[in-house]
C-alpha cells in the first residue's frame, strides 16, 4: 500500500455545503450593499471564515472595526448553521461513502483535515459522526490553509509520518498545505487546474487505484 493514512478536506471533497456558504455570505453582502457572486464565493473555497469576510471586505468603500466584522461573521455563521440544517445522510454521495469504506477495509486510516468550525456539525449531519479515525479541523488549528497545521495535526492524530499521508483536496490552498505539510495530495474539481497535485482525480471512486 502506497499510503497508511488519507485525510479529507470536508466541504468541496465530502460533501458540498459551498451553496450554503454562498447564500449566508449573500445575506450579510446585501444588507452591506457590498456586490458578491459566485465567482467570489469560490475564492472563499478552504478559506477561514474571517479571511473570506476580508475577500468579501475588498469591495466594500467604508470602513470597519474589527468589532463589527467579529459581528458580521457571527452573524455570517448563525444563518449557515440555521441552513445547514438541512443536510441529510442523502447529501452524502453513495460513491463517496463506498470509496471512504472501500479505503478502510484495506487497513488505510481515514482522517479529516477541514478548515471549518462547523465540521463536527456537518459530519453529523452527514450521518458520519464518529465515523473517521480522527478529525483536524477549524477548532484545532491557529493558521488556516495555505498554512500546513490542520494536516499536520490530523497525521499526528492518526498517528502517521507526513509522508505516509495522502491529502485529498478540492482548494489551491488546501494543496499548498499539503505539500508544505511534507504530505502527496490528490485534487479534486477545481483544484486540479492549479497543476500541484500527486495525483488528479476525475472521479472520487479513483482514489481506490491511487492507495493501491
Ligand atoms: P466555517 P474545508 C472550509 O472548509 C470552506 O471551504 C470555506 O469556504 C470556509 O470558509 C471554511 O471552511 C471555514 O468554515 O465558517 O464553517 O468555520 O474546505 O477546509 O473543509
Ligand atoms: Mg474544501
């Protein structure tokens, strides 16, 4: 076996919250009359919530405290969690699941390494509490992807070298972590253009050749 641990990114990999994301940021775009669309909502892809408010921020022409964007963001937050609630086992893709319990019958660990606060939550939800060995997320780390230290920790929490790990990603960000992570990668979606993963992925069944 080529790996003994693969870590996920969750939102873009696991599953897609990226609508919820989009129609929360929405809300506090409008009521500050600031423009956003979905173009910039996927520069906010394995972003921190505050660095993705800053993205928000650049077309914004007043000026604000950090008090009110800490309130902002809070408030950016109650209405995705309110949205996230709609998330079900359904909006875990069969393939998905089949592939995560096709890896961990060959003795892989399977971790999750995700920027978001909200992760255990969206696990949950997701019907995969408790389900991955061990999970590095938002509430774990002080520096967000690009920075390596949710990869770091989730291979210190399963236990294994960088080198044994392979990342799964679907963010630019979320590659460079992984690589500054001492870690191989495999790129899903989007992140495939960037041209740094290990592996590209068309399909996420495909991991299954790339563990081999
Ligand atoms: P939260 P990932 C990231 O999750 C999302 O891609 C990104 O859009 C979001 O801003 C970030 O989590 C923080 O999320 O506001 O829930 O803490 O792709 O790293 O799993
Ligand atoms: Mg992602």
């Amino acid at each position: 076996m080529r790996y003994k641990a693969v870590i996920f990114d969750l939102d873009g990999v696991i599953c897609h919250t990226d609508k919820y994301h989009y129609l929360a940021w929405k809300q506090v775009a409008d009521e500050l009359g600031i423009y956003f669309d979905e173009e910039i909502n996927n520069r906010l892809r394995g972003v921190s919530r505050m660095e993705s408010f800053e993205i928000i921020l650049e077309r914004y022409e007043g000026v604000m405290s950090g008090e009110e964007k800490l309130r902002y963001t809070v408030e950016k937050n109650e209405v995705y969690k309110k949205l996230l609630k709609n998330m079900s086992p359904e909006d875990l893709p069969a393939e998905v699941k089949e592939t995560l319990d096709a890896l961990r019958e060959r003795g892989l660990k399977l971790a999750i390494g995700s920027s978001s606060k909200n992760a255990g939550f969206i696990l949950e939800r997701l019907g995969l509490g408790g389900y991955f060995d061990a999970v590095s997320d938002g509430n774990n780390i002080t520096n967000s992807k690009p920075d390596p230290e949710v990869f770091v920790k989730a291979a210190q929490f399963v236990g294994e070298k960088p080198e044994d790990c392979l990342v799964v990603e679907d963010a630019k960000a979320g590659l460079e972590a992984a690589i500054a992570g001492g870690m191989e990668c495999a790129a899903v979606g989007d992140a495939v253009l960037s041209g740094l993963a290990t592996w590209n992925l068309n399909t996420f069944s495909e991991l299954r050749e790339v563990v081999e």
